[in-house]
C-alpha cells in the first residue's frame, strides 16, 4: 500500500480527532442493502451465520487483507512452543531494503537491528509494515517459500480450494525482489481470495486467538521505541473508538485494511452491537473520497446490525415442539419425554416468528426398546428460518440439535409383560367384534 496514502488518512483522522471527535453524518447514515463495492460479505462471529451477501464467491485481489493469514500462522507458532512473543530477528539484505521503501507501508527496520516477533506482530497488523510481516515469515517458516506454503496448507485446511497466494505480505510481486518471489510467479501474480475466503480467515483469527483484537483495536503506537528511526505507527483502521470513520451505534475493533491499485479499497472488519459481533469483508469499495471503504463498511455494518436478531429455538432440557415423547415398547411406563440436548439460538431475520421455522427431524419416529438410559439420543433436529436462503459460512444450511431421553425407562417384569400381552389380545378380539 502506499504510504502517501496512509500518511493522508491519517492526516484526515487527526483532524477529526483535533475537531472534536467523529462526523455525526457517518454515525447516522441510512440503512441500506446496496453495498457500493466489487464483492461484499457480512457473518456473525460465532457461528457463522451469513448476514449479507454480495458476488462473496469470486476471487479477487485482497492486498494487504494477506497479513491475516500470516498472523495466525504466527499465533499458531507461538502457541506450538516453537516461538515466543521475545524471540528476536535479525532482517536479511531483501527485507532490508523492502523496508526503507518509504512508498510502501513499512516501518523502517535497520540492517543489524534485532527485533521481537511481538513487535514485529503489532507493526503488521497496526501499520500493515510489509517487511516486517515477511520477517515474521522467515522466523515461522525459515524462507518466504515455505511460508506461503504453509499459508496455503492452512488455507486448504479450512476447506479454501480456491486461493492465490504467492506472498506474504500482499504486495504486487513487482513489489518484491526475485528472491523473495514464490518459485514459478511472475510480475503480475497477487494474491486472491474470494470475500468469503477472508471471512473464514478472520472468524478463525478471532475465535482460536480473540486477544488479536487487543491489537488490532490499538489506535497508535511507537515501533523501535528509543532509537533514532523509531516510527509512530497510526492504525489505518479509522473506524476504531474516536477516529475519524468512528460509529456512534456500534463498536469496531478490528482487523485489517488492504489496498493496491487493483485490489481498491479493501477492508476485513468486525464489530459488536448489543452483544452480537459481526465480521464483513468490502473488497474494492465504490466511490469518492479516501474514505469509501469505511463509508460502504459502515453501510453494511449498520444494516446487518438491524435487520437480524437472535431467536431461541430450543432450550437445554425442555421439550422441542412436535417432539415431546416416544412410545417405549416392553417399558415399566408406555412413554419416554424427549427434551433438547441443548440451547441453540439461530439469528434469523428480525421479521421471523416461531411460525416461520422450519423444522426437519431424523432419527427415531415409532419406538424404542426399554431399558432405555437417560439422555440416550434418537434423533437430531435440524432448524432454519423459511425465508433466510444465506446458510452459513461453511455450507451448512441449519443449524442441529439433538433430541434426548428425559429419563431412564426400566423393562417391566415377565408377569407385567404377560399380562400386558394378554390385556392386547383380547382387545384386539375385542375390536374385531365390536
């Protein structure tokens, strides 16, 4: 990314900072699905739920939106033993240079200089610093080669089959000296991803290291700090707490921004309202002014936020509607409650009612045989709002619940049974004559 161009959101956030806080016109823009942006995506955090939808499949230029990979690849390391937040690098004669272009995105990282992988983690995701992401890369991997493939082995591990990644960083590869370009790229490759893709990126970002959120939420730091060329780095995010895209009816902590020439105006991010927290992904923002990808985030946010709501569709314990008991066959009693296994709580469009659910059992419908133990699953309930056709992000179209036994039910004795068997015959002679 250009730096110049940092450097100009920058100059603008402060401004509005100096002025007196966020414009009230972005806090109360209207709500509307026409996202303006090449592709665009909204989840909830947790489950998955897809909230919006927009050309979310096609593979497109994500630019510095790259680093996310690389970053939990660093978490993964850390968390493996195999580095540590103090762990020291030195950057080879490439990453150098890289990191003196003051036309990128970088900090400034001195030849001889040792530098923490912590450090080094705040500048990638703070200040999007280039070099200092493919430093990272070497201290997880040993060379930028086999940290690509280690980024496209994580990817395919989360079911992505449709990935280019030939850097780490997200730079152009014209960007990058020959040595550090994946074997068999050329001038023109970038890295692509669909919206979706990025959205898998960040929901397991957040969910397996949430404290992630700790950093990207830092709105300004000092790199290098008490040595000649220490740089102040301003988070690119403006939308954060008190800057300039800030938001007055949601919270956004993070994550990433991305931008080059034809990747546009990218930005992953994620924000809570009222306990709910959402990830989107606006890939090549339409529009004026060096703002447009926060003003189309904003947009999306802000309609997602008001148009779903969490609904409880069975509680732990209880009865499921339509599935509240099952005959038992040679049992001491002729019946068994079935109660959910646990509570699940679907977000579904704020107009659903209970009437609107669609429900779908399999498992057993006629009977089972006693003895039968508490808790003993016969079946699974899948539930889904009739009118949401978004599914999920990894494909599924419902969500699950499993339908117990409420309690034990013990075999009646040989004499209970016979005359059980006795008392059917004659009932059904009964009923033949009858």
């Amino acid at each position: 990314m250009a730096n110049l161009w940092r450097s100009l959101i920058v100059a603008i956030a402060s401004v509005s900072i100096w002025l007196g806080g966020a414009p009230s016109v972005m806090a109360h823009a209207a709500t509307t699905d026409d996202i303006d942006a090449s592709a665009a995506l909204a989840i909830e955090a947790k489950t998955g739920k897809i909230l919006y939808a927009k050309n979310a499949d096609q593979a497109l230029p994500i630019a510095s939106m790259t680093k996310l990979i690389g970053i939990y690849l660093v978490r993964q390391a850390i968390a493996q033993g195999k580095l540590q937040w103090t762990t020291t690098v030195t950057p080879d004669a490439n990453i150098y240079a890289l990191s003196q272009d003051k036309q990128l995105s970088n900090v400034p990282l001195r030849q001889d200089g040792q530098y923490t992988i912590k450090a080094l983690y705040q500048a990638s995701l703070i200040y999007s610093a280039n070099a200092a992401m493919m430093l990272l890369g070497n201290a997880v991997a040993g060379n930028q080669a086999k940290f690509i493939d280690q980024m496209r082995a994580q990817l395919k591990a989360w079911g992505i089959s449709d990935a280019t990644i030939i850097n780490a960083s997200g730079l152009d590869n014209n960007e990058l000296a020959a040595v550090d370009r994946y074997p068999q790229t050329t001038d023109t490759d970038q890295n692509l991803l669909s919206a979706k893709d990025v959205a898998i990126v960040a929901q397991h970002l957040i969910a397996d290291y949430p404290d992630t959120l700790a950093t990207t939420s830092i709105k300004e730091m000092l790199f290098d700090s008490g040595n000649s060329d220490a740089t102040k780095m301003a988070n690119y995010n403006t939308m954060l707490p008190g800057l300039a895209t800030a938001q007055s009816d949601f919270t956004v902590d993070g994550l990433k921004t991305g931008t080059t020439d034809r990747a546009g105006d990218c930005f992953a991010g994620t924000a809570t309202q009222h306990g709910m927290r959402i990830i989107t992904v606006v890939m090549h923002a339409n529009g004026s002014g060096d703002d447009k990808r926060f003003v189309q985030t904003a947009k999306l946010m802000r309609t997602t936020f008001a148009n779903w709501k969490l609904m409880t569709v069975a509680t732990a314990g209880k009865a499921v509607p339509g599935h509240t008991q099952l005959a038992v066959k040679y049992g001491q009693q002729g019946t068994v409650p079935l109660v959910a296994d646990k509570t699940l709580a679907l977000y579904v469009p704020k107009a659903t009612t209970a009437a609107q659910l669609q429900y779908s059992y399999q498992g057993q419908t006629k009977r089972v045989l006693a003895p039968i133990a508490k808790a003993h699953a016969v079946g699974t309930l899948t539930v889904a709002a009739k009118d949401d056709p978004l599914g999920y992000l990894n494909g599924q179209t419902a969500q699950t619940v499993t339908i117990k036994t409420a309690q034990t039910v013990k075999k009646a004795n040989v004499f209970v049974l016979i005359m059980r068997g006795v008392g059917e015959y004659f009932g059904d002679l009964l009923a033949q004559w009858t």
